[in-house]
C-alpha cells in the first residue's frame, strides 16, 4: 500500500481555473489513436480517490458538489499533463454531447447522467478525471494496445501530483477511502478492451468468462459495467482492491490478458484451419453486408465491423485497414450518428444513416482473400 497523501488543500478563496470547452465538432474529429493492435484495443488505469473531510458526492447537498467541483477543477488546471485540458460540466451539456463522450469513453454512464458533476480531459484524450461521480474523483488514463506497465506509470505521476494540491482521504490500515467499498484499498482498477471473436465464434466466452470471474476478475462489454459485448469487445478488469498492492493487481491482470491473447490467436487458427473456405464466406458475406445495407442497427454493424477488423488481423485484408475499421465502430454508435447528422434521430433514421456511411466507407476496399497468418 502506498503511503497516504498529506500535503494540504488549496485555499477555497483560490481563484477557479476558467472553462476551456471542448466542442462536440473537435471530439469526433479527433483522431487519438495511432496504434491499433490486433487483440486488445486499449488499456485503462482508472483511480478512485476523495478529498479528506468532504461527503461522499452520493450523500453531499448541491452546494458541497459544487465546492468540490471548484476545488478540484482549479487543482487538475494546475497540471502539467491538464493545464491546457477542457473542462466540461455535465449540467451544460445537452444529452447528446454527453453521450458522444460516454461512447468515446471519456466518462461514465453514471457521470452523463447526472447534472453536478464535471470532466478535465487532456487535448490528446489519453487523460480524464471524472469529478463527483460515485466518489469526487476518478482519474482515468486510456491507451491505445496493450501498454498496462506506461499506463500505470502516467496513472501514479498524475495521482501523486494531484495530491500535491488536494487533501486525499486516506486510512492508515484500509487505505484510500471510497464511496463503494469495493474499490477501498487502492481504489485501482486496470483494465484491457479485447476484440475475441476467435473465441466467440469457437463457443468459448461462457468458459473463459466463468474462469475470470472465478480468479477476481470481472468480464463487461463494450461501455462498460451492465452493458453486452458488442462486436466481440470486452473489457477485463480486476474486482478486490482492498489488501491487494497495486503491483499484485497489475501482475494478475497481466498475466491474463497475455493468456486470452494466446488463446484467442489459437482460436482464430483453428477456426480458419477447420473451416477453410467456410470461414472466409463468413468475413466475406459480412462485407458484402455492410456495402449494400439500407438499414443497419449499432449492434448488427459492431458485429459486421467485428468480421472485417478480424480479416485485418489474419491477411485476408491489409493490415493498414484495421485503424479505419477501428474507426467506424466508433461513429457507428448512436450519438456518434446524431451528432454528425447534426440532428436527434429516432432508431430508424439513425440506422439508415448508419448503414449509408458504411456503404460510402468500405466502397473501395479489397475483397476479402485467404489468411496468411
């Protein structure tokens, strides 16, 4: 366990750091991404953390949220890595906006939904702190590919400056103090987002999902906790912080992330190996699908997309593709659709703008051929 944070808090007379708004326009233009690996998409340190001597934000009146707020968004702004960082309050946003940022993943449901919380996201997105969610701060850290050590690292230096400038709650014996008392201890949670179809389509993510949650570890969807896996992406990550270090959750992780991937290449093998011209039919019919479409829902395209991105991955089309494809399971989401028709839609609407974007993207790409890994 790291030792406690004990350097004072800012001054509440300290003048707050001025908003500097991120525009829905800059979000979905932004390409944050260089590296896109075959199996896991992403990697994620999340910290829970609270400032000593405030309630919790679930039991804290309006005008305590509120300080909290002011406090930590004047102490975040004086961050290297968030001096130049937007500051976006929930209650400004209209729902659409809010939910764009759900779908890229720079803060929670639960954060979107409420109106007293707020977000400080650095310009290259890898870095945003949730304040006043279930506790008053979580600082989360995403990178593209698997990186677990380098994103734990920017995680701590982040953690230790915050504490330069905020007042942690800590206990000598149960550590960081939280709302949920799973996540008192190191109030760490790691993460991967893993793209599995190789073992969706063997019929093994019953299994290996029992595996994980009987060795601590919890299996999510796409957008997280109560959401299904849409296009065989999964999110990984531990379930006990309390009376574990932070080294030993990492370890765990690690150690069965680079599992799942030796499992899921040997899956895709055997699959392709077993199948022969069956299994590029699939991948086939599934870009076939996505280039004459009318009418496509977000899950049916995640699903096509899910094909196509594993035909990146095995040769039968260029690699170089993966990042596009990466890329339109993205703006295939909901608000994503909204947001560039510049309009609310309902279902149908979204999902005849859906499928004439597929069409007008995949156009010009190569036919689906045999695997070469």
């Amino acid at each position: 366990m790291r030792s406690p944070l004990v350097c004072g808090m800012k001054s509440q007379n300290s003048k707050p750091a001025s908003n500097n708004p991120m525009s829905i326009d800059e979000i979905l233009t932004s390409e944050v991404s260089e590296e896109h690996q075959p199996i896991v998409l992403s990697t994620r340190i999340r910290l829970a953390r609270n400032l000593d001597g405030q309630p919790f934000p679930g039991w804290a009146k309006a005008p305590q949220r509120k300080e909290v707020a002011d406090l930590c968004v004047d102490a975040l702004h004086q961050l290297q890595r968030l001096r130049k960082g937007h500051v976006l309050r929930m209650g400004d946003l209209p729902d659409l906006e809010r939910a764009v940022l759900v779908e890229r993943h720079l803060v929670s449901k639960e954060l979107a939904a409420g109106k007293s919380g707020a977000a400080v996201i650095s310009r290259d997105q890898t870095v945003s702190v949730m304040i006043n969610e279930e506790d008053h701060l979580r600082v989360q850290v995403l990178r593209p590919g698997w990186h677990l050590r380098g994103t734990w690292n920017l995680a701590e230096q982040l953690d230790d400056a915050i504490g330069a400038h905020l007042k942690i709650a800590f206990h000598e014996r149960l550590g960081y103090l939280t709302a949920c008392p799973t996540n008192v201890g190191t109030g760490l949670r790691a993460s991967a987002m893993v793209h599995l179809p190789g073992l969706c389509m063997a019929g093994h993510m019953e299994k290996v999902t029992r595996a994980l949650s009987q060795d601590g570890l919890a299996v999510r969807g796409w957008l997280g906790e109560g959401t299904e896996a849409a296009g065989n992406i999964f999110q990984i990550s531990n379930q006990q912080t309390l009376g574990l270090s932070e080294e030993a959750i990492l370890h765990h992780l690690s150690t069965w992330i680079k599992n799942l991937v030796e499992q899921e290449w040997n899956a895709r093998r055997k699959l392709a190996l077993d199948e022969g011209e069956k299994f590029i039919d699939r991948l086939a019919r599934s870009l076939g699908v996505l280039r004459s479409a009318r009418l496509l829902t977000s899950a049916e395209a995640m699903n096509l997309l899910s094909h196509l991105r594993l035909a990146c991955d095995l040769g039968c089309l260029p690699e170089v593709l993966r990042a596009q494809v990466d890329r339109l399971m993205i703006e295939g989401q909901p608000a994503h659709i909204q947001a560039k028709a510049g309009e609310a839609l309902d279902s149908n609407g979204r999902d005849a703008r859906r499928a004439k974007a597929l069409r007008e993207a995949l156009r010009d790409f190569p036919e689906i051929t045999e695997p070469t890994v």
